[in-house]
C-alpha cells in the first residue's frame, strides 16, 4: 500500500516538474539577439541618452521585431538635444509613468524600416528622389496620422530629417542589420505635442474656480447662495469688458474676491503657443510685436485666465513685412491691428473651412470693436477680407489647446473703412437771396419762420 502511495505522488511530481520545466526551456531555446546587432550598438553608443529612453519605454523587444524582418535606420538625437535644449516640462511629461504610450510613439517616430545611409540620401547623387532632392519614408509610429519623415538633401551638402533637424554624424554606426544617423535635435510627431498640450490643458484646469462677494437678501437678511458653475464654463462677461485698457477700449473691471486664484493659467499657455511660433519657424515678426512692441500678449494671458478662449489670425513674416512704416508709426496702430486679427472664439481649420463651405461667407467677431472679419471658401481654403486686402489660411493649426487657437495666414487684414459718398450724392445748400434773408429774418421774430420751407 505504502509502495502505491509513493509511486502515485512520484508520478504527481514528475508531471509537476515537467509543467515548470517546460516554458524555461521554450523560452531558452528562442534565438538570442546578435550581439553585432544595431541594437546593441544603440545601447553601447555615446547616444545614452536616447538608449536609457528605449529601455524605460520597453521599445527593444519591438525594434528586435522589425530588425528581424528588414534594415533599420535610426535617427539619434545627441544627448544635449534631450539633456538640455529640451523643454524641461515636456520632458516631465514623458517621464512619466502613465505617459509611457506618448514616450514610444516618440522614439518610433525615429526608426524608419529601411536601409537608407548618406550615400543613398536624397540629393546626394544615387538612390530615390536624388533628383527632387527629397523623399518621404515611413516611421514605425504606426498611430501617428502624418507618418512621414521627410529626408531632404540641400544644395549646400547639408541632410536635414523632417525639415527640422540636421545630420550632424551621418553613418555614425553601421552594422548588418540597420544604422545610426545623430541629429541635432528631437522630432515630436503631431499626436505626441497634442496629447502634451492637453494633458498641460487639463492640469491648469484643475484649479479652483474664483468665487464672487456674497450678497445679503434683503427680504430675509441672510446671504444668498450662489447658483452652482460647472467647471470650465465660460464667463458671464462679453470679452471686450475684460480687456485691459487699450486704444478705443473701455478699462477692464477690478477683479473680485478669490481673482489671484485663476481657474486657467493663461500666461503659460500664451508662452507655450508664442514659443510654439518661434520654432514653427516664419513668424518671428507677430511673436515681437506680441511680446516686445505691446503688451497684447499680456492681455491675451488675463483673458484666457479668465475662462475667455481666442483665435488668433497670425500674419507670416513675409506679410508683417509689407506692413509700411505709415501704417505702424500712428499711436496705438500696431494694437489695433493685432486686434482685429483676434477673434473672441474658439476656431480650428476644420471648424472655419466647414463654416464657409457650408454658408457662404461667415462674419466673425474681432476684438476691434465694431469690425468683423469676413471669411469664405476660396481654392479649396479659407480666405480672409476681400480684394487686395485678402489672406488665405497658409499654415493651420499652428497651435491649438483648448482655448488658444493659432491659424497663420498669409497677409494682414484691415477693416473695410467707410467710403465717402460721390460728389454727385452731396446735397449743395442753395444760397438765399438777400430779400428773402431779410423776410425770414422778420417771420423769425414773429416765430412764423417755421411755416416757409425756403427759411431753412
């Protein structure tokens, strides 16, 4: 009896350890990376900086994929573009923990699946598109909508990834399976920048809401209890009580009780999208007259700290520079024209574009009081005012948050000043002759004037 005990749990483990024993030894024998890998280049490169990344956003077992079924060209940001050129509160945010889907489409969008070395660059003589002097490849950030990188070859021998960044050590590491390209700077795909701007969207939301003076009802002598606002609702105020002091402008109220604490940080958020503009590139000229020329930048700030959202029209710099100095040198005429190139709602392209195509011509609102901006459909685009003073929407969506949105545009608006009328039009006053200025003059004492249209 005691023999049938022991060979039964002999047998329960034996089978015990076979269950154990057998997903080591599957996952044993599964093919080891080559350690001539460019893989293990990456990790073993000067690019520790970028190969800390790959670790913490657990892409290795997924590029190990993709080397295993063809060459791979890697984009490698040096380590001062992530140490110290980059944004510190944009590195924050993919630092952390649950951003960590932002973080591999961030460093996917620097692979392409191909083999594509200096020689074979655009530009350079051989391999595709040497002739336009630039090509389109795909990344494996497979969620971002526009993945594409742009691999241009220039006339002065320079290669630049995604119009943004430069070459600075092409060919730094080569092995069988793929190659490192260093760059001098980090490429942020679409849906990485607006997944940050909405998470800092949100973040600043969630402050308190500034509470108003009580009021004391008069009927029962206590003190009325507020009706209770939703989060994020807009003002009660129109936008043009709210403005600072300005030309033609009313002084903005005297903040209420709790007004230090704002429900919008709207000074970050027109920092952001001012920094946005300078390395957008091409609107230097409205980001100086934002910032240095008027304080528009710092009312733009207390309006959209208030709860108030804008759409800003910006001028490229080839626009600003038609600007003459006549129409910048009058008092106040740069303010003036910025605002009427601010409308006090919240528009996107897709939004506008929508709008005219489906009415025609839509009129908006602008902060110069009492002139609107026209818009209509034009060349399948919006185009802006009309005749000589028109603009059509060049770059959209420059930046959009939630409350700023930023449409470049490729001219400067002005109002359609009122003409004046033909001379044909002027009522010429028939002169009197002087026997009849003497009997008005007499039906004038006698108050009897009235009756005789020829006396006035």
């Amino acid at each position: 009896m005691d023999t049938q005990i022991y060979g039964a749990l002999g047998i329960l483990f034996l089978i015990f350890n076979l269950i154990l024993i057998t997903p080591i030894n599957a996952s044993s024998t599964s093919t080891p990376i080559n350690s001539n890998s460019v893989l293990v280049a990456l990790l073993d490169s000067h690019y520790t900086e970028l190969s800390e990344l790959v670790e913490k956003a657990l892409l290795l077992q997924t590029l190990e994929e993709a080397v295993s079924k063809h060459n791979i060209t890697i984009f490698a940001p040096v380590n001062e573009a992530l140490d110290k050129h980059l944004d510190p509160d944009f590195k924050r945010f993919l630092l952390e923990p649950g951003n960590l889907k932002s973080l591999q489409n961030l460093l996917l969008f620097h692979v392409i699946p191909f083999r594509v070395g200096s020689d074979d660059w655009p530009g350079s003589g051989s391999g595709p598109g040497s002739e336009s002097g630039f090509t389109h490849y795909e990344t494996l950030c497979l969620e971002e909508e526009d993945n594409w990188l742009k691999l241009t070859g220039e006339s002065s021998g320079e290669k630049v990834v995604g119009g943004l960044a430069k070459l600075t050590r092409p060919d730094d590491v080569v092995r069988h399976d793929g190659l490192i390209h260093g760059i001098e700077r980090l490429l942020v795909p679409r849906l990485v920048q607006e997944e940050f701007n909405r998470r800092r969207s949100l973040t600043s939301i969630s402050a308190v809401l500034p509470e108003g003076a009580p009021v004391v009802d008069p009927r029962t002598n206590r003190l009325k209890k507020p009706a209770p606002v939703p989060a994020g609702s807009p003002p009660e105020l129109p936008v043009y009580d709210a403005l600072a002091p300005g030309p033609s402008l009313a002084p903005a109220p005297a903040p209420g009780p709790g007004g230090a604490r704002r429900h919008f940080d709207g000074e970050s958020q027109v920092k952001d999208f001012i920094q946005t503009l300078l390395h957008y590139g091409g609107y230097n000229e409205l980001a100086d007259i934002l910032v240095n020329l008027t304080a528009l930048a710092t009312e733009m700030g207390k309006l959209v700290s208030e709860g108030y959202v804008l759409t800003v029209l910006a001028p490229n710099d080839e626009a600003m520079a038609k600007l003459t100095t006549d129409q910048l040198s009058d008092p106040g005429a740069p303010e003036q024209i910025m605002y009427y190139h601010l409308i006090p709602e919240y528009q996107t392209e897709e939004s506008m574009y929508n709008s005219v195509r489906r009415f025609g011509k839509v009129s908006y609102d602008t902060l110069r009081l009492p002139h609107k901006v026209v818009a209509e459909e034009a060349d399948g685009s919006v185009k802006f005012g009309s005749g000589e003073e028109s603009a059509y929407l060049f770059d959209p969506d420059i930046y959009t948050d939630g409350r700023i949105s930023v449409q470049g545009i490729d001219g400067v608006l002005f109002p359609v000043e009122e003409k004046p009328k033909p001379a044909g039009d002027v009522v010429v006053k028939q002169k009197r002759g002087r026997l009849l200025e003497v009997a008005c003059s007499v039906l004038g004492a006698l108050g009897k004037d009235t009756q005789f249209t020829s006396c006035y």
